[in-house]
C-alpha cells in the first residue's frame, strides 16, 4: 500500500498524556459529587460557570420567559429542524418490532421493545450554545417514549440561552437543569438531594463530560464514548480545494483537538486544499480555535488507488465521513467504520449537525468499529421471553434441556427440567436422564 502523509497530527502518545489528565480531574470531581451532593454541585458550578441560582432547574414560568426571548423566525428554525429529527427517528422505531413465535409446537418465544424509563441529555453549551443537540437527544426519547427525560446545559455568558432552552422543551424534556460539564452528567447519573438518578446517560460534551461518561458506564447507561468532533473528507478531482477546506474547517472550529483528515488520491487536489486552507484560516472568525485544530489534529493522506482510500478510511473510523467522488456509492457500499457518511458534494456534514434529521451524536476515537451512533434504538431494550403452553412441548423440552445440563455438570439445572418431565411428561425420569 503506497500511503503517503502530506502532513500529520500530534503522536498518539501526547494525546494519551492529555486523556490522563481529563482522567484524574473527573475522577475526583465524581467522588465530591456522589460524597456531597447538591454542595458539591453548586461550588463547582460557581467554579466553571461564574453561575449560582437560587435553583438550577428551571420553572415553568422561567421556561416560557426564556421561549418568549426567542425570534419567531429563530423559533420557526427550530421547529422545522425538531420536525426532521422526529420523522427519522419515527421511521426508524416504526422498523423496530416486537416479535413472537412459535418455534417449535408449544413453544412460543419473543421479545419486546421497552424504552429505558429515565434519561439525562446533555446539551453542551459553554462555547456555542447546542441548539441541534436538545434535538438529537432530547426529541428523540421523547420518540421512543421515555416517561422521565431530564435535560441539562450549561449557562451561556452567565445566564440560560433561550434557543437551547426552547429546543429542549418542544424536544419533550420533562425537567431542565442550567448545569454543565462534570457536575451536570454526575448530578444526573449520581443522583442529588433535589435531582434523582437517571437510568441513562446521552448527549455529546467536551473531554470532561465524555471521560465523566465513561467512568459513570455500568452505574447508568450511555448512548456512545464520545471525545472530540471528528471529520473525514474523501475526495478525488472530481471536487476543489475550496469544498474540502471548507468541509475541514468547517468541523475543525468545534474546539482546540478536533481532528481534520483529507483522504485523496490526487496530489494537485491535496496541496491545493493545504493552500485554500491557509488561506480561509485568515479570514474565518473561529480561526483562533480551527487553526488550533489544525496544526495539532490535521491530516493529509495521499493514496494511490480507491482501494486503499477505503482501507484508510475504515482504519481511521472518523466520525463524520463527507465522500466526494466519482463513485460515492461505491463507499456506501464498502466502507464499514465511521460514525455518518455524507454522501456527493451537494452534501455536508453541518446538515447532519443541524437539521436534515439523521443523528449528529456518532461514535469518535475509533468507536465506529464496534457502533452507530445515538438513534431511537438506543433509548430501547430489547427484552426477550418465553412461554411452554402444551405438556408435550414441557416434556420435549425439559428432555433436551436436562441432558444438556448434565453434560455441563449443573444437576440443579438438569431437575429444573426433569421436575417438569415428570409433572407433564408422565415419566418417572432421574437425575440427568430426561425421558425420550
């Protein structure tokens, strides 16, 4: 495989060192907030947030104080973004049925779809206030039916934003909490004196909230290991410099490490993007951040055939996927890591972000190996179970069942089944030898 970097980001091993860091911090932080409760909460929201109101949830009437701040066209933005949200995730639990079967003559077995029965979305919302993310998470539980789903974002310049707040309660969120970074996500998976635990925890953040997350995993459910945006750009000549540069930076401007890859296997269409990149970074008004980025996280791999842009590409498993190609499909046909693909020029991954309605929580860090991204589905269990109807199907069974135990050495198991061969198969049967 001729691979060829035309510029690399930071070794893998000083990321590492910057993981561990993020590690400790929210360790500690955790054990202050399951230790001292709404305390613990409140210094620490005073701390990052300069912010601490009388209550960090928001009433009815703050609620409809701070939709009422909201421009009608802002509003109308919302809603029409809301409403693609819901449709997807619509169609997508409408393809999730629960099932039942006879598998064998009185043997019926199934399962069912029952939502997770509390959530906690995070909307992060310190440096650009998430609108899309109340939609991501919060409209799709409400979708899939949660009883309890409880929201929380951070302040933004010291006060609640109103988008964000208005995007979480048409989202369907039941309480709303003005709480960011560690404190929010330990407050909804720990549970306080005035805000009770939630079974899930959803919803992207920056290193703190995801590494919070993570060490919150098995004390509640999470949506995906999420760390920082990451964007993928696929393309051969049949684009310009101008769409990639502008679909990298495009992501890279969401915080100081978020990784930018070209994948391509045009050397003219690489060096021109390293131009055209230079040259947006003067003009575009979060250069300070995207630049960062960039110089840190941003990549140029030049591939000799389509072949091994996809082996790369699958390698790599970005989390947006943006392919601009001559053969488009032929990536959706084959590719089999990444969070989202976006597919043709005419498309873009700030629409997933904001509005066209698929997804825009996605897997980083490698994690679209192993799963999708947040969707209906996940705020789903899948419950199996079982009925025996007929005595025969009883004894049938029961037969297989306790030589299949004994064979594994568990005798209790095995009279599990041979009770029920005796009662229903009239048999008088012995430890591990089931009638036949």
């Amino acid at each position: 495989m001729a691979v060829e970097y035309l510029k690399r980001g930071k070794p893998e091993t000083e990321r590492s060192e910057d993981d561990a860091k993020v590690r400790a911090i929210v360790e500690g932080t955790l054990r202050d907030i399951e230790t001292r409760g709404d305390v613990a909460v409140r210094e620490l929201s005073g701390k990052f947030d300069n912010y601490t109101p009388e209550s960090f949830r928001l009433s009815a009437s703050e609620i409809e104080a701070l939709m009422n701040q909201v421009a009608p066209r802002d509003m109308e933005d919302i809603k029409f973004a809301q409403e693609q949200v819901r449709n997807f995730a619509q169609a997508q639990r409408d393809s999730m049925l629960d099932i039942e079967v006879e598998t064998m003559p009185g043997v019926i077995l199934g399962h069912k779809n029952i939502p997770v029965q509390s959530v906690g979305c995070y909307v992060p919302g310190g440096k650009f206030p998430m609108v899309a993310s109340a939609h991501m998470s919060v409209a799709t539980a409400s979708v899939a039916k949660v009883p309890r789903i409880i929201a929380a974002t951070p302040p933004f310049k010291g006060a609640p934003n109103p988008a964000v707040i208005a995007a979480m309660h048409l989202g369907g969120a039941h309480e709303i909490y003005v709480l960011g970074g560690i404190q929010a996500v330990g407050a909804m998976a720990i549970g306080t004196e005035t805000i009770d635990p939630v079974h899930m925890l959803v919803g992207p953040g920056n290193a703190f909230v995801a590494e919070a997350k993570r060490q919150l995993f098995g004390r509640v459910g999470i949506d995906l290991f999420a760390g920082p945006t990451e964007t993928m750009v696929i393309a051969d000549e049949t684009v310009d410099a101008e769409l990639c540069a502008t679909d990298l930076l495009g992501q890279a401007e969401h915080g100081y490490n978020s990784p930018a890859v070209l994948v391509t296997n045009s050397r003219k269409l690489a060096n021109e993007t390293l131009e055209e990149i230079d040259r947006l970074l003067k003009i575009l008004p979060t250069a300070d951040t995207a630049a960062k980025s960039w110089e840190d996280y941003g990549e140029v791999i030049l591939c000799d055939t389509y072949d091994e842009m996809l082996a790369v590409a699958d390698d790599i498993a970005s989390e947006h996927v943006q392919v601009m190609t001559d053969r488009d499909d032929w990536f959706l046909d084959n590719m089999t890591c990444y969070g989202a693909l976006f597919l043709g020029a005419r498309t873009n991954v700030a629409n997933g972000d904001k509005v066209i309605g698929t997804n825009h929580t996605l897997p980083t860090k490698k994690a679209g190996r192993y799963t999708g991204g947040l969707w209906v589905g996940k705020f789903l269990k899948t419950h199996s179970y079982q009925k025996v109807l007929t005595d025969k199907a009883a004894a049938e069974i029961g037969a297989y069942c306790s030589r299949l135990c004994m064979l594994e050495g568990f005798v209790g198991h095995a009279e599990q089944a041979n009770i029920r061969v005796r009662r229903y198969g009239g048999g008088n049967v012995p430890y591990g030898e089931a009638a036949e």
